[in-house]
C-alpha cells in the first residue's frame, strides 16, 4: 500500500497494536499470534453485540483474522480523550440503559478471553454457580496451575462454599456486561462523546461492570450519579464489589504474577469475615 503511514500505539498489556492512515483508510490495527485468533473473534462479537444495542458507541470492526504468524483485528480508529465531566456523566446513563436491557441466561454464545486468560462463558439459569464456577474457581484453578497453591486455594475454597450468602437478597437478572471495563477501557472521542472498547462481554450481573470501574482508579463521580440516577444500585452492592474484583486481581496474580498474591489473599480474608 502507497503512501500510507504506520504508527505503533501504545497502552496495552496483551496485544501490540498500530495506526494505519492511508487514502480513505483510518484503522486501529491489534496483532497477537495467530494462536490467539479466538480472542480477536471473540472480541468482535463482543464489539458488534454492544454495538447493536446503540445506548454506547463503541468502535466499527473492519475485520479480523490471521496471516503468517499473527492474528489480527482491525477497528475504524477513534482519536480518545479523557471521559470526564458530562462525558463521564452521559456515559453512566449509556451503559445503565444497556444493563436494564435483560438477556436470556447468565454466559454467552462463545467462550472468551480477560486479558489472555480463557473465560468460560457456559450457559447457566444460576447466577451464583455460574460466578462459583466459571469465574472464581477457575482462576483458582489457573492460580494453582501457575504455583499459588496453600492458603490462597484453601481460603478460596472456603470462599466458593459461602459464596451463596452473598445473594440472600439479591437475584440479578442476566445483562450484556463490558467485562473488563477498567478505566483504560473507556474514554470520550474527538466531540465528546463516551467510547468503550476491549470488551470481555458475556451476560451476568450488572454489578460485576460497576465494581470493575471501582478498581484501579476509579471513573468521575458524575458517572456513578448518573448511573444510579438511572439505574440505582442495591444497598448491599459494596459487599459484593469485593467479591466481584476479586475475580479480576485472581486473573492479574495469573497474568502477571505473585505482586498480586497479597492483595487477592487479603481480599478473600475481608469477604470471609463479613459472614462471621
């Protein structure tokens, strides 16, 4: 291709990713090994899904694949600023307005990846086995594998046996969840208006999104009065928060190692006091 210009972007922990500008062409460009063209797929449709509920915009995939030795995924390319003020403010009435939509069971129609781990997203009419099952204990299951063995699996099995205590007054229906949605995954594009990418979708309890934005930083707070306002939370929310992130800072003891293993243990300590 002449005259086009490539540029690398920066910003993420999994995937290498570039700009490519050329004659009526403006992509954002992932690469990952080709091994790895199921997480792209999957990223896709979680891309289009979202999409298709138009309450958040969310970028246009061009296309996705592989060739040689890489997988690829190829999105039109949004120029991101910070999501901040009524941006912030617009963007938690958006995404309330996608977790009232209710969908038809907990999982979703393929298996996906947080970060590189695999997500198994298993059809289930049971939300606490399905968050003991395939969230919680399959990163316990990936932590042992990695050498997190003792304390940490035995408080976690423990955790798994209580978990039903946290949901005797709450009974989630199913919603179309971002799944990763972190501060990093959110933005506002060149007019202002909210953008979500990086999507780990899958259907669950709306409070999962919510307490992810919680962690490592947080959002405006003019995005949790809006959602709230549109959208009110349940007054035992700030208890399940924990539990919910708790799967989150498992997958980064997994992904990037032990600097984790203090903080997901004390996590397990704190929900295991609550019910004493």
């Amino acid at each position: 291709m002449q005259n086009h210009r490539l540029t690398r972007v920066g910003g993420g922990d999994i995937n290498t990713a570039f700009r490519l500008q050329a004659a009526g062409i403006d992509w954002f460009i992932k690469l990952n090994r080709a091994s790895l063209l199921n997480m792209f797929a999957a990223e896709a449709a979680g891309l289009q899904e979202l999409a298709s509920l138009q309450h958040v915009k969310v970028p246009r995939v061009v296309a996705f694949g592989a060739h040689d030795n890489h997988a690829y995924l190829l999105l039109e390319y949004q120029a991101l600023g910070a999501l901040r003020g009524d941006s912030a403010s617009l963007f938690g009435r958006q995404l309330a307005r996608v977790h009232r939509q209710p969908q038809a069971f907990f999982g979703w129609h393929i298996d996906n990846t947080i970060g590189s781990t695999p997500q198994h997203n298993d059809r289930s009419n049971n939300w606490i086995d399905f968050w003991q099952q395939q969230r919680l204990a399959k990163q316990l299951q990936f932590a042992a594998e990695n050498g997190f063995t003792g304390s940490i699996q035995t408080k976690g099995l423990k955790l798994l046996e209580k978990l039903p205590a946290f949901f005797s007054r709450h009974q989630p229906h199913p919603s179309l969840l971002h799944g990763d949605l972190w501060g990093g995954n959110a933005a506002s594009d060149s007019r202002g208006n909210p953008i979500m990418f990086d999507p780990a979708c899958y259907y669950g309890d709306r409070e999962t999104d919510i307490a992810m934005t919680e962690l490592f930083g947080g959002f405006a707070t003019g995005f949790y009065s809006a959602y709230n306002e549109e959208y009110p939370l349940d007054p035992d929310y700030k208890t399940r928060k924990t539990l919910y992130n708790l799967y989150h800072i498992l997958n980064h003891l997994n992904l990037f190692g032990g600097g984790y293993l203090s903080q997901a243990s004390s996590m397990i300590e704190q929900l295991l006091s609550e019910l004493k």
